[in-house]
C-alpha cells in the first residue's frame, strides 16, 4: 500500500467511526426526548393526585366535625330525655 492509499484508508475509519458515534448520539437524544414526555406525564399525574388527596383531606375533616357536633346533639338529647323521665 502506497501512502495515498493509507491515508485515504484511515480517513475513511475515521469518518465511519464520527458517523457511527453521530448516530448513537442522535438515538440518545431521542431517548431524553422520550423520558421528557413521560416525566411531563407522571408529573401532571402527582399534581392530579396532590390535588385530589387535599379535596378528600378536606371532606375528611368536614365529616369529622359533622360527627363531633351530631354526638354533642345526642349527648343534648340523651340528657333532655333523662331529665323528662325524672
């Protein structure tokens, strides 16, 4: 092999070795844009889920004080009614 030949020879190595990492650099971006779409997705799914766990906290605490003044009703009524049997 004269010179010429071997330069042209590592040359072309050398292209094929930048187009072949190009490549696997262009499939690693779409991944990242893949996981980007996805992370957007599971993050509007937490906010969802933030959302709907503070609505049902609230409903929880609302019930809590509905129970608490209905057995103070009763305690009211039981002693209403012990006092008229006397």
């Amino acid at each position: 092999m004269d010179a010429i030949s071997m330069a042209w020879l590592v040359v072309g190595g050398l292209f094929c070795v930048v187009l072949v990492q190009s490549i696997v650099i262009w499939l690693q971006w779409l991944h990242t844009q893949q996981h980007k779409a996805e992370l957007s997705v599971l993050r509007s799914l937490v906010q969802s889920l933030g959302e709907i766990i503070r609505r049902l906290e609230s409903e929880k605490a609302e019930l809590a004080a509905g129970l608490r003044a209905e057995k103070g009703q009763v305690e009211y009524l039981k002693g209403q009614l012990f006092r008229a049997g006397r």
